[in-house]
C-alpha cells in the first residue's frame, strides 16, 4: 500500500506501508488457528457424548447424580451427534480454498456454535459459555479483522 504525506519541510514523500499484508496474514492465521481449535473442542464433546457418557459423564457434571447417566445415553449421543456436525462443518470451512467461502461456512458455523453455547450456559453450566461461546465469538472476531482489513488494503 503506498501512502503520500506532506513532511514538515513540505516536500511530498511517498511511503511503502509493509505491515499491512502482515497484519491481514496474521490475522488470517490467528482466525483459522481458532476455528481449528472450536473445532476439536466439538469433536471432543461429541466424543464424549457418544462414547463416554456413562463412563466420564459422572466425573465431568458430579452435580448430577449418578443414575441419570445410564438413563440419558440415548439423549447424550444425540446431543454428541450435532457436537459433530459442528465440528464437521468448521473442519469443513478450514478446508474451503474460496477465501470469501471459507468465511462465509466458518461464520455460519460459529454463530451456531455461539448460540448452543449461550444455551448450554443458560440451562446447564456456565461453563459452556467459556468453552463454547467465547472462543466461537473470538473466532468470528478475528474473522471480521482479518476481512476488513482485507477489504480496507484492495482499495487502496
């Protein structure tokens, strides 16, 4: 990106500004880095609530007691089965090589991911909001950052 600036003796200088297709890669790559890791987070909730319901289920939520697990697998792998369908769809969206795609899948993902963390957090724990909510919102965050600035530098 060139800029030109008026310098205090009042010669016009024409400067090469670096940073920017720095900053838009590293922003790029934080956004990615952090789908990436909402991504294994759901697989590892659809794990476990699949597969390990019963056996891990009773260590993880120990307010609840210990003969509800056997009588809620069914409903736990339920649960776990649309964990992975969001972990799919973000693993997905890394996959994308259209970068305006690739965003457009990952925001739709996140934003599902957001919302059943708010929901978990307002009807199990508030836990769900830290693991779930959060990151997806930092991840939709960087997104935003790393598009506009994108789109800020392609029209200079």
């Amino acid at each position: 990106m060139f800029r030109l600036f008026a310098s205090f003796d009042k010669q016009i200088v024409l400067s090469i500004d670096r940073t920017w297709p720095q900053r838009r890669f590293t922003m790029r790559i934080a956004a990615l880095i952090v789908i990436g890791l909402v991504a294994v987070v759901h697989a590892y909730i659809a794990w476990f609530e699949i597969f390990a319901w019963e056996t891990r289920g009773p260590k993880v939520f120990t307010s609840f007691p210990d003969d509800l697990f056997p009588q809620t697998v069914t409903m736990a792998a339920n649960q776990g089965v649309y964990n992975a369908f969001l972990s799919a769809g973000l693993f997905w969206a890394l996959l994308i090589k259209d970068r305006k795609w690739q965003r457009n899948i990952a925001v739709c993902f996140l934003l599902f991911v957001v919302v059943a963390g708010i929901f978990c957090g307002a009807t199990v724990t508030i836990r769900a909001v830290y693991i779930q909510a959060i990151p997806a919102v930092l991840g939709l965050v960087l997104l935003y950052f790393s598009s506009r600035i994108s789109a800020e530098n392609q029209v200079d």
